[in-house]
C-alpha cells in the first residue's frame, strides 16, 4: 500500500505527551505511505509552542498554526475547538488539490490513541469501498457519547437528557448524618448516571457499524469532504456545542457514509470509560464530598 495521509489535530497544553502520541500514530502508518502533519495550536500555558517549533525545525512534513489566546473573542471552549478545527479545514482546502492526499486522519492528542497500530488501520482500509469516514473504537467501551449520534444507541445529547431527568427527580434530604446524606445522594443521582450515559458506553464487536455522527479520538475521512464542508454550525438544531455533529450533519446531507470499525481500537481504557464502574464512580464522587468537608 502506498498511500498519503494528512493527519491533523487541534491541541493545547500536550507539551508533556505530544511527541509520543505523534510518535504512534506515525508508527501506525509504518509503511502505508507518506504522512504529514498539521496541527492548530490554542491558548496553551505550557510548553506547547515551544514543542511545536522545535518539530517544525526538526521534523519533515511537519507544520502548525498557532492563534495564541482565544479565550478573549470565543469565552466557550467549544467555540475554540470549532475555530481551530476550521483553520486545519482551511489548509485542506488550500493545499490539497496539489498535495492529493489519500486519506485525513483526524486525532486527539492527548492520550487518547495510545492502542492504534498499522494493522488496524489496514483493515480498515480495506473496506474503505464501505465508508467515507471510519471512527475507532475503544476496547473497554465507546466512550465518545458527547460526538455519537446512532439509531437505537444515542439518539440526542444523553448529557441534556441527564440534566433533566435530574431536574425531575429532585433529592430530598433525609438524614441529618452528613455521610449518610452524601450516600444517599450518590446513590441517587448514580442510578440516573448509570442509565443515561454509562449504560450506553457499549463494548462493541463485530462488523461495521454505521453512525450518525461519532469520533471517539480518531478518524479517517476521505479529503472530498472537506472540500464541500468545515465544522461550522449546521441546520441540526438542538442545543449541543459539538462541532462533530455539525460536520457529520453536513457530511449526511451530501450522502457520505459514517462508520465505527470495532475492531479500529485506538485506546483499551480511558478516564471516560473507566467510570462504567461504580466504584470508580463513589470514589470520585467521594473525593469531591471529603474535600468539601475539609474546607
């Protein structure tokens, strides 16, 4: 296989795992082809520009945009994230025409692709005739509920969903023990969690499993669509911030085909999915009720 590939990524504070997770990804691809590599940088306090020059100077196919602060003109992060992932579609635009790239790879960097491998990736390739955009999947669960929209599985914001099932069911006191009333709370509140959102984090299997909208940390698009649309607010309605949906709404309207390769496992187990578990769940909420206590 001889393939292009533009991977490309918004980031922000990864000075610490930036080079190690480019460092996969670009292990991943091995020999399918030839990668390069945009990124578009946000309102970092750390080293991350930093970083960013040193692998513009040392790395080929290596460059970046930088828009310093952005919390002035966009107050709402998913505002930033949306403005920078139109400026990688931007250089999409511009550039491919001469550079023809095969494929875009769309991917976080902040961990989350610690599991992606060449042989995964090939596979799903190889049924690249069925897709025009793969999202990967995580070994644990799919955890990505906030991007995925998909018939019979998550059909609106399960996080709106949440709010106002908890706005219904309002908690009344009924101890005068503080613990007790933190169990009762937890106990409470979990019960709607665990159906609304952990239930839905799905362990999947099998073949391909065609979405509305997904991500999940890692994508492979087929460039044309990024000639026709960028993540700027679509005709979707509702009231979700996710750029996904606006995109993958688009991507729907002009009759391209979104896909979940199970078996494209980018991550086993992540901080999202890792909270299917109730313990993980107390314990959390448990650090939160200790540390309010304590001050």
């Amino acid at each position: 296989m001889n393939k292009s590939f533009l991977l490309v990524g918004t980031v922000s504070n990864v000075q610490k795992g930036l080079i190690s997770d480019l460092s996969r990804i670009e292990r991943a691809i091995g020999q399918l082809g030839d990668l390069e590599i945009f990124l578009v940088e946000s309102d970092s306090t750390d080293a991350t520009l930093t970083t960013l020059e040193n692998l513009s100077l040392e790395t080929p196919g290596f460059g970046f945009k930088s828009f310093g602060n952005l919390k002035a003109k966009y107050p709402k992060r998913t505002e930033r994230i949306r403005f920078c992932r139109n400026a990688y579609v931007d250089y999409i635009q511009t550039n491919l025409q001469q550079r023809k790239w095969d494929y875009v790879i769309v991917a976080d960097l902040d961990g989350m692709n610690s599991a992606i491998t060449e042989k995964r990736i090939v596979k799903s390739l190889k049924r690249e005739n069925e897709w025009d955009v793969c999202f990967a999947n995580q070994t644990l669960g799919y955890y990505d509920l906030y991007a995925l929209r998909a018939d019979n599985w998550v059909e609106q914001d399960c996080f709106e969903e949440l709010k106002e099932l908890q706005q219904v069911n309002v908690l009344r006191k009924k101890y005068r023990n503080p613990f007790l009333d933190f169990l009762s709370a937890f106990l409470h509140f979990d019960r709607m969690r665990r159906k609304v959102i952990y239930k839905r984090m799905k362990r999947l299997k099998g073949d391909l499993i065609p979405v509305k909208s997904a991500f999940g940390g890692f994508g492979i698009y087929k460039p044309a669509i990024f000639e026709k649309i960028n993540y700027s607010k679509s005709d979707l309605g509702g009231i979700s911030d996710c750029e996904h949906l606006d995109l993958h709404h688009k991507c729907l309207q002009y009759g391209f085909r979104l896909v979940i390769d199970p078996r494209l496992i980018n991550n086993h187990i992540n901080v999202y999915n890792l909270n299917k578990f109730t313990i993980v769940r107390f314990l959390r909420e448990y650090r939160k009720y200790r540390s309010r206590i304590s001050n």
